[in-house]
C-alpha cells in the first residue's frame, strides 16, 4: 500500500481524486486537467471559458446526481468546494496538474483549490506550498507531501506530465535507488 499510486486525467481525474478520498490503501493520488467538479473550486472562477457546474450538468448528466443541477449558475450556494475533497486525501500524497491552455479546466481555480485544501496537510504537521502566486508555465512543485505543475500545452496526458508525475514519486515513495 506505501507505494500504490492512482492516476486520472480529466473526468478520470475527478475519479481519481474521489477514489483516493474514499480509499486510504492509495499512497498517492494524481488529478491531471479535472477542472470542474474535479479539482477546480467551483466558486469564485474568474473569465471565460472556464467550466461551470451548469455546464458540466448539462453536457454530462448522467455524470452526477440530481441534486447537483440546484447549483446551475448558483455555485456560491454550494455547501462546500472541491478543496475539501483534496483534503481529504490528507496526509496522503497528492498532485495536482494543468496545463496553460486548458481553460475549460481553469488552472487557476485548480491551484487555488490545491492552496486552500494545505490547512489539512498542516494539521499533519506536514509542510506545505508556500507560493500562493499563480505560477508561471513550466513550473512544479515537489518538495511537499502535495504537488504541483503548470505545463504549456491543452487538455492531454503528455510526456511531460508523466515526467512530473514519476520524479514527485520518486522522492515520496522510492525506497531504495533506481538501478541502471
């Protein structure tokens, strides 16, 4: 279980987060372009095209429940946001991705959800990010127990990513050196 890692990109990346919540034999847990109702706060997104929970409801129905549908267009009703799904994956290991021109999955609101969902990794008394600034493009974090990158590019799973993905892994979860 120590090193069991689980991996989603997009709607398999809301999957992925969910399971890793419900489930703490995952050691670590990878979201890569969720976006909405993944790991993008639904509150407080900021310009367009960025994905709404009307949206997602309407082109997915069959996504969600119900129940959902009553916040179309009322996202600052929601009784809760996707940061609290991160940290429930906490003390865990988590890492978020985006890419710059995945605007439908709004990186910003990702990032934002990855920096408010660290209060649960330092009630662990784990360290956290400490750059609340937007990063640039080509930037990664990962140092903490949760991880971060922004890389160029549109919604994918890119070699890039997988990149980022294996070297957070390999300093949380290698126990012994890689031989060559």
């Amino acid at each position: 279980m120590s090193q069991i890692a689980l991996i989603g990109h997009s709607r398999a990346g809301k999957t992925a987060l969910w399971a890793g919540a419900q489930d703490e034999r995952f050691a670590l847990v990878i979201a890569n372009n969720s976006g909405s109702t993944g790991a993008a706060l639904a509150r407080g997104k900021v310009g367009l095209p960025a994905e709404t929970v009307q949206h997602i409801n309407t082109c997915f129905p069959h996504w969600f429940c119900a129940n959902y549908k009553a916040f179309n267009n009322h996202e600052q009703a929601l009784p809760l946001d996707q940061h609290m799904l991160l940290a429930l994956i906490a003390p865990r290991l988590l890492y978020v991705a985006s890419a710059a021109d995945d605007a439908w999955a709004c990186p910003p609101a990702e990032y934002a959800s990855l920096l408010h969902a660290q209060s649960a990794w330092k009630l662990h008394q784990h360290e956290i990010l400490l750059n609340t600034e937007f990063p640039v493009v080509n930037s990664s974090f990962h140092h903490t127990r949760t991880g971060y990158h922004l890389r160029p590019g549109r919604h994918g799973l890119t070699l890039s990513d997988w990149n980022n993905f294996l070297a957070f892994a390999d300093i949380h979860l290698r126990t012994q050196p890689a031989k060559l």
